[in-house]
C-alpha cells in the first residue's frame, strides 16, 4: 500500500522543457530561461504541475548541455542565477514545482575537477575519474568508438561513456560522492523541487564482471544521494536501463528511500528495430509494453511513469501511428491511452500540439552528436541518401527542435537565427495554428489532464483492462469506490467495439463522439463515466 506521500506524486504533471529549443526571448536564436518564463501561465492553463529543465548548466555543450563544466551556474546562454531565481519563483507562484536534470555518471573535461585530475597521480583530484595506463576491457562509447581515451597530459587513459569530452565520475572515491551530495543540496537550498538524474545506473561500475553500470554498490550511492534527511521527500526520477521488476524494486519501492520513480524504455523499441533503423509496428505493441509494467508496478506498489517521447526519442506518433492525415487523431488517441492510465504524466515540448518527426535533404541541418557520429559510420557502408535517411528517423533532433508557437517564418521561437533549422513542417504544425483549429491537440491535453484532475478515480483508482491481446483497439476501465471510467482507444482500423456496461456521454473524445458504444474510425477514443 502506498503511503499518501508517494500516492500524491501520481497527481503530479510533469512537462519536460529543452531549454535550448524552447522559448528565445532576447533574439539570439537559442532558447533560454527568460523565455520559458514567459510561457509559464500557458503551461499552468495546459494542466502541468511541475516543469522539468533539461540541463541549463555551464557547458562547452559538445553534448548539448550534458557535458557539464560548473553545476552551480548558469549557461550565459541561458541566462543567469538572477535569472535562475525568478524561474524558480514564478514557478512556485503559480503553484508549480522546478526539477532539475542532474548529471552525475560524468563531467565535461573542462570541468575543474577534470582538469585537475590530469596533472598527475599526486593531487586531490587524481581519482575523481577513471585512470588506467591501458584500456582495462573493450567497452564502448555510447556515440560510438572506444569509450577509452588517451590524455597526453596525464599520460594516462580515461573512461568516457558518451562523447571523449565527457569523462566518467569514480564514484567509488568517497569525495565524489560528497560533492554530488553538496551540489543536490545547493539546488534544494535554491528552491529546486526535485531531480530527474541522468543514466543513474551507470555511476557504479563492475570492472570485475566488465559491466559499465549496475555496479555492486549502486544502491548504496543512491540512498546516500536521496535517502538523507535533507532529501527525504524530494521528486526523483531516474533514466534506468531497468528492465525487470526486481531491480525496478531495488530502485523505487518507498520502503528502500533511494527513487520516487524510474523511466522504463521497453517501449521506446516500438517502431524500430534499432535507434536508426524502421520496422513495421502499430499501437498494439505500444499498449502491450505499457500494459506489462501496468500490472508489475501496481502488484508491488511502484509508481510508474508514463510518458512517450523525450529530448532523445523522436516522437512517437511518426512511429508507430499515422504522423499525416490523421496526426490529429492519433496524437489524441495516444495520449487518451497513455496518461489515464495509472501513473505520473511526463509530456515533452511539443506533444502537446502533434509534433511530428522532421525530415531534412542534408547532414548540415542536424547537430546532434550522436547523429554526427552514426550518419559517418553508414557511409562507410551505404550511399549518402541511405545514411541521411537513417539520420531522418532515428536523430535525437527530432526532439530537439525549436518549439513552433507560430508559423511565422521562425516559428514564434527568435527573432533572430535560430541555433538549429527550425522543424521541417513548422509551417504546419504550431501552437497558433492549433488553437484555431476545431480539432485541437491541446484543448484535448488541457481537456485530458483537467478530467484527471477533477476526478481521483483516473488518478489513484485500480485499472482494468477489458480488451485482448487479440483486438486491434484497447478498452480498459479505472475505478475508485463508487466511480468507474471507461477509456476506449481505437487502433488504426476502423473497429465495431461494444461495452457490457451503460455509460454516460463521453465526458471526452476526439472525434465528438456521443456514445460510448458503436463503430470506431482509426485512431478513436472516447472517454465515459461509467452509469
């Protein structure tokens, strides 16, 4: 049973913000704090609760802000502490909560402490990283190539998970885990609410058994980062490679005190078989893996979070629904789906008006690392169209550009030149445009999360799946005492789907439906309070 603290984090609604992308409010062309301020009583209106800030620190931003040089300072890009203050407090006056992206598997290389460390074996920050004077295994980089890279001023190679300019913390020395703690603490001091913490399980290695996460004394450094007095009660979140519910356990069971919660990315394989490479997929294979952890996290007493895209997945729509004639239809289908099930809502910028993947003629329009990295490594095996193709569907841009408030020439986003080519279809596809729309993708988020709001039943109420595994649609109810809802949600067949219930008028649906029963176009719902 959960306590009422931890059942109360179900009512949160968190909005996940790429500071770089979201809002520019000086004319440099890149987003900042300023901006995201301005935006703050449309994302209250819209029904968030909290916002989360993808990294804002200091950085050379070779990884666009996960690469960080100082985490008790503002990218100049972004803005400044000032800056920083008046976010926090305009947050909180409109009754929402801050939570910071902490980053703590590694640092940039710029980092003191990094530098520092590489002037040899004999100072205080020798071992703030890993050293060896050769490779010690074959790990590999996450971007790519040896995640070893030879320092010539220390003579010595060091680890780098991610990009060579990203060198991994040892968190096995005692004073590193002492100046996470300190950092955590200087942002709560700040007014920070809470932490979504980036590749958690990767602060503990296991050189013996040559894995580079989920080490022997994982658990042990997460309590001693959140299980303390100051941080009792704080919003946790951790990006996890968990992939069973024993671990899923270890990480978020209340009684442990080490995470609010974990993200779990089985489902971010529906629509590809790898990160750049398309398959054949529908909404079925989506219900089927958030359906799974449905039942696992409910039968243990877990807090699941529900979400479907983030800054490094393109969205979801583009994959496995139809991003075209019905992108109105399917972006509202998914959400009816996903966020009435039980769980803590994250939204990522731009969901909530359809965003669709992008699609560009050149390598030149993308920035992200990673995609720098795999688009030369297909060339090496296929044409320059084939590669770009790759690029197209599985780049982390997809995520990463501007947010389209208009369709302006520059999206509403700058006024200036934007740091990335603005979305391909941002002519198309923007919040302006929405809102005069009759089929509005945010009136449906704002009507969604204000029917959840309004009724605890589709918040801390049991789920029950009515539909099989067989049908092409799902039906599934939420139930409280004496209150029952019915969420019925179409695949993309048109569907004849019957309830063995009366149901009121749909207190929610896409296509104006006014029973709850009847013939089901593609990508339908329809939601109803069950009489």
């Amino acid at each position: 049973m959960l306590s009422k603290h931890y059942e109360d984090q179900l009512h949160e609604v968190i909005y996940q913000i790429y500071p770089r992308s979201f809002m520019d409010s000086n004319g440099d062309g890149i987003g900042d704090l300023g901006g995201i301020l301005q935006k703050l009583d449309l994302l209250r209106d819209l029904g968030v609760t909290a916002v989360w800030l993808c990294p804002c620190f200091q950085s050379p931003c070779d990884d666009n802000g996960y690469d960080i040089s100082d985490y008790r300072d503002i990218l100049n890009d972004f803005g400044t502490m000032e800056d920083m203050d008046r976010l926090i407090e305009g947050l909180h006056a409109r009754g929402m909560k801050l939570f910071l992206d902490l980053v703590p598997n590694h640092t940039s290389t710029e980092h003191p402490w990094f530098q520092a460390s590489r002037q040899g074996r004999d100072n205080p920050y020798s071992d703030y990283y890993y050293w060896f004077d050769e490779p010690p295994n074959d790990w590999q980089s996450v971007f790519l190539g040896s995640a070893w890279a030879f320092d010539e001023k220390r003579g010595q190679y060091y680890l780098h998970s991610f990009a060579k300019r990203q060198a991994d913390l040892n968190w096995s020395n005692p004073k590193v885990l002492k100046e996470m703690q300190d950092i955590v603490d200087f942002w709560v001091d700040r007014g920070a609410d809470g932490f979504r913490i980036d590749v958690i399980d990767m602060i503990a290695k296991d050189f013996q058994e040559g894995k580079n996460g989920f080490g022997p004394h994982l658990h042990e450094y997460i309590h001693a980062l959140f299980g303390r007095e100051k941080t009792k009660g704080l919003f946790t979140v951790g990006e996890s490679g968990v992939t069973d519910i024993e671990e899923m356990i270890r990480h978020g069971a209340e009684e442990r005190g080490e995470l609010t919660t974990l993200f779990l990315f089985d489902h971010m394989e529906c629509g590809r078989e790898d990160k750049f490479t398309r398959k054949p997929d529908s909404m079925k294979s989506l219900r089927d893996r958030l359906l799974h952890w449905q039942r696992e996290t409910d039968a243990h007493d877990l807090l699941h979070s529900l979400f479907l895209e983030n800054h490094d997945q393109p969205p979801m729509i583009s994959r496995i629904a139809d991003d075209g004639e019905k992108r109105y239809e399917s972006a509202t289908d998914l959400a009816a789906m996903v966020y009435l099930m039980k769980g803590i809502p994250f939204i990522y910028q731009g969901q909530e008006i359809g965003m669709t993947s992008a699609r560009y003629g050149t390598i030149s329009d993308f920035d992200d690392i990673e995609s720098m990295n795999a688009y030369r490594e297909f060339c090496q095996s296929m044409s320059e169209r084939e590669a770009l193709e790759k690029i197209n569907f599985g780049s982390r841009d997809n995520a990463r550009r501007p947010m389209s408030w208009d369709d302006s020439g520059k999206g509403g986003f700058t006024t200036g030149t934007p740091w990335i080519p603005l979305h391909s279809r941002h002519g198309e596809i923007s919040l302006e445009k929405d809102l005069k729309s009759e089929r509005s993708v945010w009136r449906f988020y704002q009507a969604l999360l204000r029917l959840r709001r309004e009724h605890e039943a589709l918040v801390t109420g049991r789920l029950d799946v009515l539909s099989s595994r067989e049908d092409p649609f799902l039906v599934y109810t939420r139930t409280l005492g004496d209150e029952r809802w019915v969420i019925v949600c179409n695949f993309e067949e048109k569907q004849q789907i019957s309830l063995p219930f009366p149901c009121e008028a749909p207190a929610l649906a896409n296509l104006s439906r006014k029973t709850e029963d009847g013939t089901y176009l593609p990508y339908e719902c329809a939601v109803a309070r069950v009489r």
